[in-house]
C-alpha cells in the first residue's frame, strides 16, 4: 500500500496539523466538560481549601458585578449563580478572538463537611471573590479531657 492509500484520499497535502490539535482540544474539553458537570466556559473558576475550622473558596470573577453573585449553602451544598456579559465591540470593530466565555451560569460544590451557614462572608477584591465557610460547631473536633479521680 501507498502512503496516498494508507492516508485516504487526502494524502499528505490534505494533512493540517493544527486543525487535528483543535479537534483534539474540542475532544479533551467535551471529556473534562462530562467529569465536572457544573463547569462551563463563562463560569468562574474555583479554589477550595478545607482546614480544621473550615473551608475557603476563591472564585475567579473578573469583569464581574460581585454584588450580582449570589451565593448559597444548602446542607453541604455551596452554590454560585450569576450572569457574565459579553463584550461587545465598538461600532465598525469586529471581534478577532473572544476566549472568556458568558451567560448566565450555577456553579455548586459538595462541601467535605456541614458549615454554618449563618457566618459565611464573601469578600471580593481584585476580580476574586473569597469565600469563608466557618466548619458547623456540631462538626468541630474537640479535645476531652480525661480527668482522674
């Protein structure tokens, strides 16, 4: 067999490198998009740490209102909603590349343990929106004294 047979009709003329990496980027992105249901271009990229007292969240929101975030915990559930925006071009400009994704967007993530969801405080600063979800008292481990009689 040829190389022109082995390679289809095509042959090596026909063989774009850079088109198959995209088509195999579009594929590695469609996989990661199934791993991680709540992830979509537009939505923000999150962080989390957990420690004994709790769990800190930083979420990458930059171009976004933070005070048109919302954010809620249900059990052990946290949860991010909002809307990004698309830029638009000024008048006789086209869009040469748009790579920040937009639309509305709900991001939520299981939390490893309960929290109390009354001193939860978010704070942006920088296009970052930290998150602090203090542990559930109930949840706290405690040192016990053993005492002696």
């Amino acid at each position: 067999m040829t190389w022109e047979g082995a390679l289809g009709t095509r042959g090596l003329r026909g063989w774009d490198p850079f088109r198959d990496l995209e088509r195999m980027q579009a594929e590695v992105n469609e996989l990661f998009g199934r791993a991680n249901d709540s992830w979509a271009p537009g939505t923000p990229p999150l962080h989390a740490w957990a420690g004994d007292d709790g769990i800190m969240v930083r979420a990458e929101v930059p171009g976004l209102d933070p005070g048109a975030i919302e954010i809620s915990v249900h059990g052990d559930v946290l949860t991010l909603s909002g809307a990004r925006t698309a830029d638009e071009p000024a008048e006789g400009a086209r869009a040469l590349r748009r790579e920040r994704g937009h639309g509305g967007f709900e991001r939520s993530i299981r939390l490893p343990f309960a929290v109390e969801g009354e001193e939860v405080r978010a704070d942006a600063k920088d296009g970052l929106l930290w998150i602090r979800l203090p542990r559930a008292r109930r949840e706290r481990s405690r040192r016990i004294e053993v005492r002696t009689h």
